[in-house]
C-alpha cells in the first residue's frame, strides 16, 4: 500500500517535519516566564514560612547562609553577580594570579606529570615493613615518597636501606624530621644530577616552632637551599599544623602566607635572589571533604601566593606556587573507620579539581595507628581511580567559572590576606606564635567549629549521626606520637564523641556485657512515633547508649534502665505525655526525657532532644545518669592528650 493511499504523504529529502524544526536562534528558557532574585526570594520565603519559621531575615537568604570559614559564609544562591569581573580576577591557567592553576598541564620540569603527583606517606619504623610498602606503593600507581624520618618513624640512618631499592632518578623523595633528615637524604643524593624533579628536604623550623612552642633558627636554611638538587624543594611550609590545631581555611592560608614570608626574609637574607628563594619552597595544605572550600582554598592559596610575589618583585613564572594536599586528619575518625574511605576520597577529588601539584590520601585507619597493606592500597587507588577512570586531571581548573566558587575563592582570599596582615602587624609568625595570637585566632576558630559540632549541625557520619554500636573495629600496631609537646594543640572532629563512646564500651565491659541503655517510650503509632524515635535513639546512641523501645511503659522493666525517653507527635504529648512520665516514674525511671522542644512544657519531664539541640551536653548527662564511669565526660584530659 502506497503512502498515497493512506492518506498520508512522505517527506522529501530535504523537507524536515515541522516537530523537528529548529529555530534559528534556541532559548533554553524560552518557554518560561522571566524571573529574578526577588521572585526567588518570595518563593523562598513562603517555603520557610510553611517549615515554621515566624521572623525571617531581610534578605530571606540569610536564613540559608552557612559558615565554612571564619568571616566566611556560603549562600543558598549564586548568579553572575556575585562573581564579579571572572577574566581579570582569576586569569588564565599557567599566567598570574594562577588562581586557575600554576601550570597549564604536565609540568615534569616541576615534578608534576600529567594529573598530579600521588605521594604516599611513610613512618613505620621498620625497615623492613617500610621497604616493602615502598615497593608495593610505587609497582601499583605512586609517583613518588614521603618519608618521616626520626625517633618513633624511619631511622634516620636507616634511609640508605630504605631507599635502597628506589630508583630515584624516576620517583622523587621528600622528608620530614627536620635538619637530621634534611642531611640524610643530601648525603643520599651525593653529587648526583639525574635525580627525578619534585623531591623536598621538607625543612619547616616555623612548622616545628608551632607544634612545639619553641623558637626555631632560619638563618641555616640558605645554606642548605644552596646544596638541594636542581628540581628539588628545601622548605616547605606546612599550614596542616594550624589545621590540625583547628584552623579554618582563613587561618590556614593567613598563617601559611605568613610562614611563607617570613622564609622569603630567611633565604634572601641568606644571599639567595628573590627567584632562588620562591623556587626552594613549596606549601602544605590540608583537604577536607568540605569539597568546595577546598577547591576555593587551594585557588584562593596561589593568588595570595602571587601577590606577595608580586610585591617582592619575583619574575612571574617563580611566582606559581607548589601545592601539595594532604587529606585532612581533623576530619578522620577513630570509629567506623571505613567511612574515612569516602572522606578521603572526596577530600582527594577536591585536591584535584582545586589544582593541587601533589597529593597525599592519608589511609583510612589513620587515627587508629599505622596503616596496614590494605588501607594503603586503598589509599593509592583512591588517587589512580580519579586520575586514570575518572579522568579528573583532563580539564584544567574545572571548577573555574562557577560563580559559587569563584565568589568563594574571592572571599577566601580577602578574609585569608587580613590574617596575614594582621600576624605581620604582630612582628612575623614567629612573633605570633610566641604571643599566642596565633593559638587565640585558632582557638576561636575551633570553638565556633566545635560549637557546630556538638548541636550536630556539622554532622560526622557513623559518629555523631548513624553510630554503629556493635562495630568491629580493625586491630592496628600503634604509632609513635611524632608531634612535640608544648605548642599549637590538636584536634579531631569525632573526639568528644569518640570519648564518650569510648566511656559507654568499658562500662558495658565492666557490667557483663550489658551496654547502657536509654529506653525509649513510645506513644501511637509506628506512623506516628517512628520520626522522634529515630532521631532520639540516633542521639543517644552517639554517645554508645543503646535504645531499646516498647509502647509507653510496657517494656520499661525489661530494659533494665533508669533513663527513658518520651516519642511521639505535638498532639499525643498534649493529651498523654505527662501521664506517660508519671508512669515511667512509678516502674522506676529516676530521669524521664521527651524527643521534642522545651516550648512544648510537658509536666513530669527532666529535658529535651531536638533538632539543634546541644547533642554533647545531652549525652553527657545522660552518662552521669546512667553512672557511666568518668565523672564529667569530657574530652579535656585525652584531648589535651591527643593535642600535644
């Protein structure tokens, strides 16, 4: 049958059927009324309104703003407005400011192939088990070493043998443990000239003044700069020291660029041109699986870098600093270790994408002691999945252009340059460090974080929300405390958690097996009580309380508990909560909660559990009640402990 036939006629070659006609010019929102910041606003607004909120901020947005850094919040919206003037703020990759990347692509006159460089640490103090790691490291995907050297670490004068089997004219080797170390790997190289580009004597007298709190030497340093190999860095400044203290990005980069200058004073002084002295130092950073405030950090570090640069007069191409990101060990937790697998890797692919020149992926049980094959396999294939099937290193700076984060990277870099000023205003870092203006500025950043921490607006997966309590946790030959003792503490994100889970476990221990227990009361139905339950047995179970449930009383008994906690809705506390807890109470309850805000003011009721909700102070009256054994709970001992 033909198409005639059907009543219906077939196209020509070049007709196109009108469905499929394009336009000559396409809007992707042409079909859409316009719209801008105020409509949003509006709509914004209402949404809010319908969650509870009464009073709203003016501009409404305010209520959605999120702090990443001190001084520093994120808003819930971007445009092309809050970028500013992108092509001359940022450049182009390879050409000042270098916010868009020292280099454009491989760089292995820099010791940076096409991606980055995959750096693995190393500080088993085994010779033995540390050559066999190096070996396994670099047949599977890392391009060059990390070696801490020192008591509780590598040997110094084990590094011969350490290195022994390492061609080291095709991986390059960076030390830390100071000037001991520094001479070692020099004696090492000898008069060699085909060392591989990249290696680092890994000299940071600051970094050491910070963590010990004692007054370091500089002048040695342009001596030493003089005898590195060609390619190769001799200081390094490691701002994961103010990091690991409680830094903020702001106070991180503040005090790396402070460090920075302070060695640019040292190695000029000692006769080295400006240029030599740019070449000989690279930075440290930490990466944190806060993805994008790493991205804007790392971005926002190279333009700071930059105009100190600039300012001292150095030629453009050694203005480029070298970055080297660690994943971050503020953020790696001491319980369900595994989720640091996913922390690491976030962290890594920020690295990345913010243009970092190497990287370190620090292995998952790092806070539980040395790292086994495992962990650093894991760890090496973290960085190979995203350079060789994620193919991360392909674009260059290819979160350039979002004006998120280049507004990000802006206000980064201002809030970072008044630290600076502010320390250098101070007499130097080194000045500052012993003032204690530094210890002061990180303090403040890390109670603001800690404050966040503890209401569980900043959450931490499998610790303060999602705790597993009958985890395994993986058994681990413990390290060596390489940081001195009497300067910048250091913190962990999990600590307070993790002592009082650490509290709740020898409790359980020392009482037959029988952890303690909140038990929780619920009213209604499963539909009904299940929101409260869960957000209640989540919280105290943060705290290693387990949380046993029955409907109302019944199953108080059995529990064998003295703490209950009330679940349900508004409208079931109204009619039969005070009667509940005055139940509890008569099978034996001596402390009775509800899941729910004070405002509710339910009679028979000792406190309250809610969202925002101080989760640390709850947990450790909870311990108290429970006569948890460690009086207050508080992480201040061990803290101070871990700190020194």
């Amino acid at each position: 049958m033909s198409a005639t036939d059907t009543g219906t006629a077939s196209p020509g070659e070049d007709e196109v059927p009108a469905e499929h006609a394009v336009p000559d010019q396409l809007s992707l929102a042409g079909d859409f009324a316009p719209v801008d910041r105020d409509r949003w606003r509006e709509l914004v607004a209402g949404v809010l309104r319908k969650a509870g909120r009464e009073e709203l901020p003016d501009p409404v947005e305010d209520a959605l703003r999120r702090t990443v850094a001190t001084g520093v919040d994120v808003a819930p919206l971007y445009t092309a407005d809050d970028a500013g003037d992108l092509p001359a703020a940022v450049g182009v990759p390879g050409l000042p400011p270098f916010v868009r990347g020292a280099h454009a692509g491989a760089a292995p006159e820099r010791g940076v192939p096409a991606g980055w460089d995959v750096r693995q640490r190393h500080a088993h103090p085994d010779v033995a088990t540390t050559r066999e790691a190096i070996a396994a490291d670099l047949e599977n995907g890392v391009t060059s070493l990390w070696l801490v050297l020192g008591e509780g670490a590598v040997p110094v004068e084990s590094l011969p043998d350490v290195l022994a089997d390492v061609y080291l004219d095709l991986a390059p080797v960076a030390v830390s443990g100071g000037f001991p170390a520094a001479e070692a790997l020099l004696s090492l190289a000898g008069d060699r000239t085909d060392l591989a580009p990249g290696g680092s004597l890994g000299l940071d007298p600051l970094g050491v003044h910070a963590a010990s709190g004692e007054e370091q030497d500089l002048s040695g340093l342009a001596g030493v700069a003089r005898r590195a190999p060609a390619g190769w860095r001799t200081v390094v400044v490691d701002a994961t020291v103010y990091a690991d203290a409680g830094a903020s990005a702001v106070e991180e980069l503040g005090c790396s660029l402070a460090a920075g200058v302070a060695y640019l004073r040292a190695l000029t002084d000692g006769g080295l041109s400006v240029d030599e002295a740019f070449a000989a130092m690279e930075f440290r950073y930490s990466a944190s699986a806060d993805q994008f405030t790493t991205i804007a950090a790392l971005r926002a570090a190279r333009r700071l870098w930059d105009r100190v640069g600039a300012v001292s007069g150095a030629s453009p191409d050694a203005r480029a600093p070298r970055q080297h990101a660690v994943t971050s060990s503020v953020m790696t937790t001491k319980r369900d270790p595994w989720v640091n697998m996913l922390r690491t890797t976030v962290a890594c692919f920020a690295a990345g994408v913010g243009g970092a020149d190497v990287v370190t992926v620090q292995p998952f049980d790092a806070a539980l002691g040395l790292p086994d094959a495992f962990s650093r396999r894991i760890a090496r294939n973290t960085q190979s999945l995203l350079v060789e099937e994620g193919h991360l290193a392909r674009v260059l700076d290819p979160a350039g252009g979002s004006w998120y984060v280049e507004s990000l990277t802006e206000d980064l870099a201002q809030a970072a340059w008044a630290r600076f000023t502010e320390i250098e205003r101070g007499g130097g870092l080194a000045a500052a460090l012993s003032s204690g203006l530094v210890r002061d500025r990180l303090a403040a950043a890390w109670d603001a974080r800690a404050r966040r921490l503890a209401t569980r607006a900043d959450a931490i997966t499998g610790v303060s929300e999602f705790p597993h309590l009958a985890e395994k946790l993986p058994a681990r030959q413990p390290a060596a405390d390489l940081h001195p003792v009497g300067g910048l503490p250091r913190v962990r994100a999990a600590q307070e958690y993790e002592v009082l889970r650490d509290h709740a476990d020898a409790a359980m221990a020392s009482n037959g097996g029988e952890r303690p227990q909140v038990y929780l009361a619920t009213i209604g139905s499963a539909a009904r009580h299940t929101a409260r339950a869960s957000f209640a047995g989540n919280l105290f179970q943060a705290g290693g309380v387990a949380t046993p449930a029955g409907d109302g009383a019944t199953g108080f008994a059995a529990a064998g508990s003295t703490v209950a906690c009330i679940c349900g809705t508004d409208g079931d506390y109204a009619e039969s909560a005070a009667a509940l807890a005055a139940e509890l109470r008569a099978a034996g309850a001596e402390h009775v909660w509800l899941a729910g805000k004070p405002a509710l003011g339910v009679d028979g009721v000792d406190g309250y559990v809610y969202a925002g909700c101080d989760a640390l102070d709850v947990l450790r009256t909870v311990h108290d009640q429970l006569a948890v054994p460690d009086g207050l709970h508080r992480a201040d001992g061990s803290q101070q402990e871990e700190r020194a």
